[in-house]
C-alpha cells in the first residue's frame, strides 16, 4: 500500500496517451495496485434503465471475461451501492458468498476480500471498479485510501473509456 504523487502521475500520463479500449482501465488498474493492492480487478459497467451489468474490463480475462451481461440483482449489496453509493467491501469469502453466487472461484484464485467502488456520474451509478485480494485485504484504511485516491481517477478512466469504444 503506497500512496505517492508518482502513482498519480503515472495514471495521468498513461490516461492521457489512451488510444485503445481497454487502455484507460489499464492505467486504473495500475494506480490500484500500487495503491492498495488487487490480485484480481474487474470493471463493470451498469445499465440501470436495463437492469445489466457487463464486466468492461478484467485482469484475469479466462476466469472473467470481459463479454457479455448480467442481470443485476436487488439485494444488500445493491442498496449499499446502488441506492447509497457507498463502496462494498466484504473481508471474508463467507461474506462474499452472501452476494456474490461466484465466491468459489473467488476464492480458487487466492481470493477472500473484495472492494466494490461505484463510480457515479450525472448522480447515477455507471460502474463498479471491483478490486479482490487476501482475506481481509480491505481495512478500514486500505478502504478510505481507495475512496480517496481512487474515486476521481475511476470516474475519469471511464470517461476516456467511453470516448475511445464511440
């Protein structure tokens, strides 16, 4: 966990030279781990009018590609991000198996906490940045540097994301 004006810097520069898709979710991820840590990271975009999610992104595309949707469903994780706005975070593979029906292979690929950082624009949720590590990875700390570190460039990747797949 680091937390230096470099990383910043790094992210800009990488943001600024984005020419792919998949190229401003790059530089995020980077700043992600340098930040916090992640093993695994994953974006997913949100289609609130369709009720879907579709993983934009991913680190680990044979576990989790990055294709397709899926329904989103209305339960406890839904109200803390979607009707809060609030980051979930669940240091324990039992508690990730409360929302999530993958826990299994979360857990299969070393696995047992995850920090789901919604990403809001125009005051609607437009993405998770979903970043999975050891058990109780996600301290209160690690937590409070991601919303604070992390919440302004995510909003950005986005932005450019959706400028370079138009």
């Amino acid at each position: 966990m680091t937390r230096t004006p470099e990383a910043q810097t790094r992210f800009r520069d990488a943001l600024s030279a984005a020419r792919a898709p998949g190229d401003a979710y790059a530089a995020l991820q980077a700043l992600a781990e340098t930040l916090i840590g992640a093993r695994l990271f994953t974006v997913m975009t949100v289609d609130m009018g369709a009720m879907l999610a579709r993983r934009a992104y991913t680190s680990h595309p044979v576990d989790y590609p990055a294709s397709g949707t899926k329904p989103i469903e209305m339960n406890d994780w839904f109200e803390v991000v979607h009707g809060r706005h609030e980051s979930f975070v669940a240091n324990r593979l039992e508690e990730i198996d409360r929302v999530f029906p993958d826990a299994a292979l979360i857990g299969s690929l070393g696995c047992g906490a995850v920090m789901n950082l919604p990403v809001i624009l125009g005051g609607e949720l437009a993405a998770t940045i979903n970043m999975l590590d050891a058990t109780g990875h996600f301290t209160p700390d690690r937590a409070a540097l991601a919303e604070a570190e992390l919440t302004l460039p995510s909003m950005a990747a986005l932005l450019v994301e959706n400028r370079l797949v138009r």
